[in-house]
C-alpha cells in the first residue's frame, strides 16, 4: 500500500499542469480571443506570414518547456494558430504542425516533464544526467526542423521544406558519426 501511495504522490504535479492547462484552453479561445487579437497585431507588418509558422514553433516550444507538457501547449496555442492562420491566409497545415512539433519538442526537452522524469527513473538515473544527455540531440532535431518550416514557409512547398530537414538530419547524423 506505500508504494502506491508514494506513486500517486509522484504524479500529482503531472496531472495539476495537465489540468491547468485543460482549463486555461477554452478561456484563451473562446473568452479572450487571442488569436485573432494577435493576427491583428502582426498583420500589419509585410511578409509576417513567412516567418509565422517558425514563431509559433518557438513558441510553442517555449510554452512545453516551461510547463513540461506538450498537452498544455497544444491546449494553449491551437486556437491562437487556427485564428492567426484564418485572419492571415497562412497556411493552416504548417501551423499547426509547427505548434504540434515545438510543443513536442519542448516537452521532450524540459527537465520537469513527465516524460523525462519517468523515464529517468525507468533507467535508475537522475533527473539531470537524462536531462543533460538528451537535450543535445532532440535541440538539433529541432533547428533542422525549424529550417525546414522556414524554407516550406518562404517556397510555399511542404514537400520543399520536408527534404530539406531530412537532408540537414542525415547530414547532422553522419557528421556526428564521424566525429564521435
């Protein structure tokens, strides 16, 4: 009986961000209306539909990192992207896909994530050592694919951009063979 009472004791800060975050969703979406709020900031400025999708990426990234749940950042900038997308004509495919990759990413990448903390503690090391060894490789795997939304961005090819972040993965991975 302590063992479970100590497991449900180690998940209850997971499961407070995770439903933080659930209750934060509709309140950004439907209450304030961010999305369009901000699409009317940056729709004043020429050529802000390149760089957006890469923005929200960042930012997405940002958001799981600190919270260390992609679920919360999904919660949050979904409906700040589909409205930005609406309001700008942006592609609505590469939104998304962005939010979806950077809150992954972050998530991936945040020492307080569920998913580092139990996989650390799956592999009997601490939280820091995992931390510290996976945030090199899934960092580079983000810059590839922060490239690749910038060049599907700017030619308006999705297909583009995925050849050139596959391109940059493998050229990154050889790289890193040879020189380990």
């Amino acid at each position: 009986m302590p063992l479970l009472i100590c497991g449900f004791k180690s998940m209850q800060g997971a499961i407070l961000v995770l439903i933080l975050a659930w209750a934060i969703g509709p309140l950004i979406r439907d209450d304030l209306q961010t999305g369009l709020y901000l699409a009317s900031l940056v729709g004043h400025f020429q050529g802000v539909g390149v760089w957006i999708s890469a923005v929200l990426f960042v930012i997405s990234g940002f958001i799981a990192f600190s919270t260390g749940t992609s679920w919360g950042a999904f919660a949050i900038m979904l409906p700040i992207g589909v409205s930005m997308s609406a309001q700008l004509g942006s592609d609505l495919v590469l939104m998304v896909a962005a939010i979806l990759s950077g809150a992954v990413y972050g998530d991936h990448a945040s020492p307080i994530s569920d998913t580092t903390i139990l996989s650390a503690t799956g592999a009997g090391c601490s939280v820091q050592s995992h931390f510290l060894t996976q945030l090199p490789y899934a960092t580079l795997s983000a810059l590839c694919a922060l490239v690749a939304f910038l060049v599907a961005s700017m030619s308006l090819s999705k297909l583009l951009g995925f050849g050139v972040g596959l391109g940059l993965l493998v050229g990154l991975f050889f790289l890193c063979k040879q020189r380990y």
